[in-house]
C-alpha cells in the first residue's frame, strides 16, 4: 500500500482476516487462494480473496455472552473496520470474499 500512498492500517487487519478465512475455513486440499488489492480512482482500497470452497459461505459469529469463544470473531472485526464487505458467488465453485475501505485515510 505504500505505492499507492494510503496508510497500512485497517487494511492489513483485514487482509489478515480474510486470508485466515480463506486458509482455515475455504481450503481445499491441492489449491490456494487469491488476494487481490486495488485502488478506485476516489481513493476507494478494494481488498478480494476468493477460494475454491463456495459451498461454505462466511457469517458473522454470533456474540454469545454467556460462553465467549477464544475464535470466530474475525468477520466482526472484518465488519467493523470496512466501509463495505460481502460475498460473490461463483464461477462454481468458488467464492470471493471482498471487503471496502473508502478514503485514503480510510476515516
């Protein structure tokens, strides 16, 4: 990011973030995953990663006070620090998980 001028930080917590997603939970055995960064001309970071598990689609963890988990949390942080974030189904069988920081202060 620094090529591009726009300071590291939320984004690289959310690049941790899907990526772990996508090692942990989108795996499949013999392929990878693909990030992808890119720049809108507004100063918009786009941030991408798509694995071959689209049958497993993401959801934020459900806060249950009662019983805090030590994982699971990393949607919440994903949903908090970006602008914007969802899921692109397909081609079959993947999906691509994309996450939106707006400004190049990013707030």
């Amino acid at each position: 990011m620094c090529c591009w001028e726009l300071p590291l930080d939320p984004a690289r917590l959310v690049v941790a973030e899907l990526a772990a997603n996508a090692v942990l939970h989108g795996r499949v055995p013999g392929r990878s995953f693909r990030l992808t960064l890119s720049v809108t001309a507004s100063g918009t970071l786009r941030i991408e990663v798509a694995d071959t598990r689209g049958d497993h689609l993401p959801a934020p963890a459900r806060v249950d006070t009662d019983a805090p988990a030590e994982s699971g949390y990393g949607l919440l942080l994903v949903e908090e620090l970006a602008d914007r974030w969802g899921v692109r189904c397909g081609p079959v069988p993947c999906k691509t998980v994309w996450a939106e920081l707006d400004s190049p202060l990013y707030r």
